[in-house]
C-alpha cells in the first residue's frame, strides 16, 4: 500500500495510518456530541438539574471499544518495532560515530567518511556512537530514527530498495551549531559502492605513503 526506498516504510506508515484514522475519527465524533449535548442540555431548557445514577452497558461499552482500539494500535506499532530491533546476521555493519557538530562514518576496511554511502538492496547496520552529548540519527526517507547518546551501543538498520540521495539529521538538539548536522545518505548499486569504496581505501593508503616520504625529506 506505501511505497518508499526503505524496507521499514510499510510497517512504520501502516502504524502511523492506523493511529491517525482512529484519532480523527474520534476528534469529530466527540467534538460532535460534545456541541449536540451543550444545546441539548443547556440550562434554559432543562432548568431542573437531575441526578443519575449510572449506566452498565454504557460503561462497559467505552472500556472494552477503547481497550480493543488500544490494543490494535498496539500491534501495528509493536510489529514494526520489533522488525527494527532485529538486524540479520549477514548486515553490513558501518560505524557512526556523533560529536558536536557532525557524523563519521567509518567502515569495516577503515575508510572514513562524513557523507554515508551505502549498498543498494543489502541490509546495512550502523552502530551508533556518540563522542559527547546526545543526538539522534534520523533519516526521514528510510523511516529510521534512533538516540545516538553516549556511553551506549544504538544501532540501527534498513535495506535499501531505490538509489538515491536521502538527508540524514539530527533529532537532538545538540548545541548551537545543531543544524550543522545535516548530512547525506546515498544509495548506490552494489558494485558501484565497492568500487567507491576501494578507491577511499587506495586513496587512503596513498595518502599515507605521502605523508610518510615527506617526513624522511624533511628529517
Ligand atoms: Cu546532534
């Protein structure tokens, strides 16, 4: 029914539907009678207060039609949840790590980087570490969105259906320079990604030989 890049976008826009129809629903609903009982009872016409002494099946009836709408909202939101929380074995795990203000990203090879690249259609896990206060690692698209605080291993995961440039934010605020971390997530075909990332790795390496030839030049 919901359609988006990210295996979470079903089950999260589900919950969040299901959550909304039954709330508007009850908005006009209790909004309605509410303005109907004020006319209905008003003062003029029922000048006599009159007492009542409760009513069973009314009771009964808005305690167990909350209680199953509850539960149901419930489901759908515990279903997704769960899905979140268990990333497969076989996930390609990256390291992300925030500090005030901006997120590395670093990979299993040692490669960093501070825009995420990932593998399209693969599942990815980052685990999520923070240098010194809380943030949040959101991105909107992927319907992710998880405390980075620090002191604690978070992590989050997605598998990725469409290539693409997808923000990614953080939904903590974090100090004056909060909006500065804005960041990309770009999904790119599998082969693509390793090829950008072997490259980071030569590159790395390079840079480091240069680094190490300049020393001996200038001892
Ligand atoms: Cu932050």
């Amino acid at each position: 029914m919901f359609s988006g890049p990210s295996n979470f976008v079903e089950s999260v826009d589900t919950a969040f539907w299901v959550v909304m129809v039954i709330s508007v629903f009850f908005l006009v609903v209790i909004t309605f009678s509410m303005v109907y009982f004020v006319i209905k009872y008003s003062r003029k016409k029922n000048p006599k207060a009159e007492n009542i002494h409760g009513n069973v099946t009314l009771e009964v009836t808005w305690t167990v039609i909350p209680t199953i709408l509850v539960l149901i909202m419930f489901w759908y939101g515990w279903v997704g949840y769960k899905q979140m929380t268990e990333a497969p074995e076989d996930s390609m795990v990256i390291d992300v790590t925030a500090q005030m203000w901006k997120w590395t990203f670093k990979y299993q090879n040692g490669v960093q980087a501070d825009t995420l690249y990932v593998p399209l259609k693969k599942n990815v896990r980052l685990n999520l570490h923070s240098l010194d206060v809380n943030h949040a690692f959101f991105v909107p698209a992927f319907r992710v969105k998880k405390d980075v605080i620090p002191n604690r291993n978070n992590f989050v995961w997605f598998n990725i259906s469409e290539t693409g440039s997808y923000n990614i934010m953080c939904a903590e605020y974090c100090g004056l320079n909060h909006s500065n971390m804005y960041s990309k997530v770009i999904v790119i075909p599998e082969q693509n990604f390793n090829f950008w990332l072997e490259n980071k790795s030569r590159l790395k390496s390079g840079s480091q030989t240069t680094t190490v030839k300049t020393d001996t030049v200038s001892n």
